[in-house]
C-alpha cells in the first residue's frame, strides 16, 4: 500500500485513548472486573437492550486486563498506520468506527449475555479495509497485489481461527467488524491519478477520492447500524443476567424484598449461574440472616465465581463466620 508521506496521528490518538481507559479502569477495581466493565461501558446485552445504546460505541474503547490491550494495541499500532496513511486520517478514522459499531451490533445481536469491551471489532474493519484496498488495486499491482491480498485474507482467517479456539473471545464482533470495513473501504480506497512532469515523467500518483466525494457512505452504514440495532433489541429474550442485574441495582438501593425476588427469578432460570447465589447472599447478609449468607456463600464458591468476586465471597465468609454466636 502506498500513500502521501504523513504522521498516523490519529493511530497515534486512538492508542493513547484505548490506554488511559484502561489506566482508568485499572485503578477502579481492576480490568477484570465485570462490574467494573460495565461501570465504564463495556457492552452489556442486557443494558443495551434497556436503551444504553451508547454501549455500542464507548466498548470500543475498554479492555480486559493488559494483555487484550497488548494485542489489540499492536493490532492498532501496525494495522492503523498502514489504512491511515493511505487512506488518510478522515476516511480512517470513518472506517475504524462504523466499523468497530458493527462489530458491537453484530455481537448484540448475536450475543446474549456476555460482557464484552475491546477494539477487535475496530481493528478487523480497518484489517478489512487493507483488503478491500488490494481488491481494488489488484490489476495496477500484479502479482504483488494478489500476493499481498492473500497474505492478509490468510491472516484474517488464522486471527478468526484463533478465536474460534479461545473461550471468551467475541468472534461475532470480529467478524461484523470485518465485513463492515471492507464494505466501507471499497467506495473509500484510494484512486489514484497519475501526474507527469514537463519531460513527460512520472512525478506522482496523486489520490483522487476522498470522504467529501463518497460522503453517502455515512448516512448509509448509520442506517444499517440504526436497522441492526433494532433486530438486536427485538431477538433479545428475558434471561437470567437481566435480573441478577436489577437484583444488584436494588441491593444497591437498599430494597431487599424486590432484589431477593429478582434474584429468585434468575435462579430459577439458570440454576447453576455462581454470580446469582453470590449476589442473594449479600442480600441476606445485608438482612442480619448470616446462616443463610453463609450457605449461598458457599454454593457460589462451588460453582465458580471469577477470581475477585471468589476472593470477596470467601473474606465474607470468614467476616461472618466470626459474627455468628
């Protein structure tokens, strides 16, 4: 790919953003933390369903420990400056996040219950736009371009592959991601001009496109985002983490009697989920009831809570056990 010689600032200005969020949530109770997430907009099926459809936008930007920031950073890093310095920074930074929403409308519409947060759906549209570039490009490139544009399609499938493999990796996001920047990208790849000297040679290619001529791009992916923003909240069912949630938020008001019937409602549909016994025995210790606490305690802690709610369910249970008569 090639392009006018410019800074990546706007690479540069993503990056910095993806790490102060992360610093942020860091010092908030840590990157791992569900609540955490949520707290600072991670998505949230559930929640977006409820009309938090600025979840779409603001998980782009949360990650979940330093690792997926690592990887998503250097995805970024090499990937970003490569579409932005040939796409240039505005219709760079219009593909990064149309298609970063299509990659959160894709996992809401497709994912139910999952906390998800990260820049992937992002970093695959701007992965899809270096391919739509050797698309449009593959007969000025020859042999060149068509290696080229296998060698990133094998990348995208081996990066897809990976995730299929890994658990808790949001492959719908990915994917959305994807398909979104290469469709943006093709009417957005650079065309170029060639521009000769007074002696007839070659001086440069100059980019004839820009955002202002493909400016139906915009009002066009909106719609489409707007459309399947819709089908999500539609398709989206009563499951149990929409009332373990509401549970939490009543505990939180101090209104036991309708977090206790929430949560009673969440077991009952999900009998094994460790968050919902976890969750009804704050409720319960909130109530003076420590035998009962003490029970759903240790029923959470059996079934598997994520290490820090595992850490604060057995230090209330050692609080209590020193309570009791």
């Amino acid at each position: 790919m090639s392009g006018p010689s410019r800074q990546p600032y706007v690479t540069y200005a993503l990056l910095a953003i993806n790490v102060l969020m992360w610093l942020i949530t860091e010092v908030s109770g840590g990157s791992r933390d569900s609540d955490v997430l949520i707290k600072f907009g991670a998505m949230f099926t559930p929640r977006i369903a409820d009309g938090e459809y600025w979840r779409l936008f603001t998980a782009m930007f949360v990650h979940v420990g330093w690792q997926h920031l690592l990887l998503n950073g250097f995805g970024l890093f090499i990937i970003g400056q490569l579409v932005e310095q040939s796409y240039g920074p505005y219709r760079f930074i219009t593909i990064y996040i149309l298609a970063g929403l299509a990659g959160s409308v894709s996992s809401f519409i497709l994912n139910d219950i999952a906390v998800g947060a990260g820049a992937s759906g992002a970093i695959f549209g701007i992965l899809g736009a270096v391919v739509a570039f050797f698309v449009v490009h593959r007969e000025n490139l020859g042999e060149f371009g068509r290696q080229s544009l296998m060698g990133f399609l094998i990348v995208a499938g081996i990066m897809l592959v990976i995730g299929f493999s890994m658990s808790g990796v949001d492959n719908f996001a990915h994917m959305g991601g994807f398909a979104a920047g290469f469709a943006l990208a093709l009417p957005l790849a650079p065309r170029y001009q060639p521009e000769y000297n007074v002696w007839g040679q070659l001086e440069r290619l100059r980019d004839t496109n820009s955002i202002l001529k493909q400016w139906w791009v915009i009002p066009v992916a909106l719609v489409v985002l707007v459309l399947g923003t819709m089908l999500g909240a539609g398709t989206i069912g009563e499951n149990p983490y929409t009332h373990l949630r509401q549970a939490e938020r009543y505990l939180d008001d101090g209104e036991h009697a309708s977090a206790l019937e929430e949560i009673s409602v969440a077991i009952q549909m999900e009998p094994g989920l460790a968050d919902s016994y976890f969750v009804r025995g704050k409720i319960f210790a909130d109530l003076g009831d420590y035998s009962s606490a003490l029970t759903e305690f240790g029923l959470a802690v059996r079934l598997g809570l994520e290490d820090r709610d595992q850490e604060e369910a057995i230090a209330l249970m050692i609080e209590l056990r020193a309570r009791q008569p």
